[in-house]
C-alpha cells in the first residue's frame, strides 16, 4: 500500500509538470447563453465564459432617468434591428443607474436575440481578439465596459480606441460597446496640461496630450449623462423599491428614507435601493 501512494504521487507531480508546458485549450463558447465574461487564464489566453445567473433587471425598475433611458432603449432597437446605431458612454453621478440601465436594455432586448459580453478593464487588451471570435457570428452582442476609466501611465486605453474606430479592420455590424464611468474624459487631466499651450500668430493650440485623452470618449457616438437624484426623485425610487421588495410605503417609511441617505450623504437609486432592502428586511 504505501508503494502505491508513493506512485499516485509521483504520477500527479508528472501530470502537474505536463500540464505546466502544455498550451491552454479555450474551451468553446456555450452560445446558446445570453450573457458572457472575458476570462483570462494564469497563461494569458483568453476565453469567453457562460454566465450561469445573469442579473435581469426591468426598464421600469430605473426611475428619474427617462431621457437617458428613452435614447439607450431607441439605439439598441436600432441595432437589433440591423440599422445603424452607436456605441455608448454613460457618465455622471454614482449609484444612478448607469450600469443598471444597460443590464436593463439588454433584458428587453435578449427575446431578440441580443447577448452582453462583460469585460474588465484590464482585459482591454484582449479587444481585438474578442472582435475576431465574435465577429463572424450571426448573432448580436453588446460588450459592456462597468467603470471605465484609466490613471496615469495605462496604456489598455489604445486598444480600446483601435477597436472603436481607428483600426485598419471594418467594424463589425454585429457589434457594439457600452461602458459606464464616473469620468466624463474617462482619463485624468491635470492643471499643468491646460497651462501647457503656445501662442502663435494670436492661436493658441492645446497641447497634443489633452488631445490624446479627449479622444477616447469621443469615439463613443452616444453620451448619456446622469446627475444626483432630488430628494423627490430619491423619495420616489424608495416608494418603488420598498413596494417592489413587499413593504409599505407611508410617512414611517418615508421619514426613515430620509434619515437613511443623510447618514450616507447621497441621494440615488443605489441608496434608495439600499435603504428598501434594510428596511423591508427589519420590518
């Protein structure tokens, strides 16, 4: 017996060892899945995994953002419906919805057919190579960027910008990015770039780096801006929330909201959706 555990032993260090310089095998893509994340394995190949519980989420769950949700809901019908349509930045305010609102449009839309690919920032780099497994593919996908944004010295914002529009490759019209950030510009500028300019001729130029960052989000042809909730607009996403989740709303409840987002110091959908369900939760 212990001449046997010695060679099971023994044969998983060998099995170890082989697979350690064997090539990673993706596996293939269950496409029969509505919703997917890029994975990236410890030998940096890239895959797409099945998400097993997407979050579905209902347009008349967001609330206060009618115009932003109207024009997202109005570009991906156009895509779906193979007409031409634009990819899309959400910023603003935190905790309004932005990221839900896309998780939302593409739960009306995945009857039709429509898939979302999640990717991280850091796996930007993989763009093109997600583009090239998808991009033969009869369905369509939105890949869906949560906040983007990029600090000092990162460089996975230019694979971005090349697959947006910049590269020698047509775009693909099965294809289009959403992403939600908290930064307009989506990379930082600093005073010193604004005060790095020439006067020439009575012209003054900015410098080229302000127009690198600029760049980016201008390749996003649709821009949705959201701004903090009013104490309304707050109060009613509780109303909804409380209600959705069993409770009831009435001036107990409502007194309680409003100390609720005074201890956090915002007032959004997030906090509102926060305060229903500690609230429903205690009572």
């Amino acid at each position: 017996m212990p001449d046997y555990d010695q060679f099971i032993s023994r044969l998983e260090q060998l099995i170890t060892r082989v697979e350690a310089v064997l090539p990673f095998l993706p596996p293939e893509p269950d496409w029969s899945a509505n919703a997917f994340r890029w994975r990236v394995s410890p030998k940096g190949v890239g895959y797409l995994q099945a998400v097993k519980h997407p979050h579905y989420v209902e347009l008349d769950a967001l609330k206060n953002i009618e115009t932003q949700k109207d024009s997202i809901v109005r570009n991906t019908r156009q895509f779906v419906q193979g007409k031409s349509a634009n990819n899309v930045l959400l910023t603003g305010a935190r905790g309004t919805g932005k990221s839900t609102l896309v998780k939302a449009v593409w739960t009306a839309f995945a009857k039709d057919g429509l898939k979302i690919i999640e990717v991280d920032k850091t796996d930007l780099l993989h763009l093109a190579d997600i583009v090239d497994l998808i991009g033969e593919r009869p369905e369509k996908f939105i890949i869906f960027c949560d906040d983007l944004s990029f600090e000092e010295g990162e460089i996975s914002y230019k694979a971005l910008k090349s697959v947006l529009d910049g590269s020698i490759s047509v775009p693909t019209d099965n294809i289009l990015f959403y992403a939600t950030s908290n930064r307009r510009h989506l990379l930082p500028q600093k005073m010193r770039e604004n005060l790095d300019v020439s006067n020439e001729d009575g012209e003054v130029r900015p410098a080229d780096s302000i127009e690198e960052k600029v760049s980016l989000s201008e390749r996003f042809g649709l821009w949705l801006s959201f701004y903090p909730f009013s104490q309304d607009d707050y109060l009613a996403a509780d109303n909804y929330w409380v209600t959705y989740l069993g409770g009831q709303w009435n001036d107990q409840t409502e007194s309680a909201a409003l100390l609720w987002h005074r201890t956090r110091g915002a007032r959004s959908g997030r906090v509102a959706w926060q305060f229903a369900k500690d609230f429903v939760g205690r009572t």
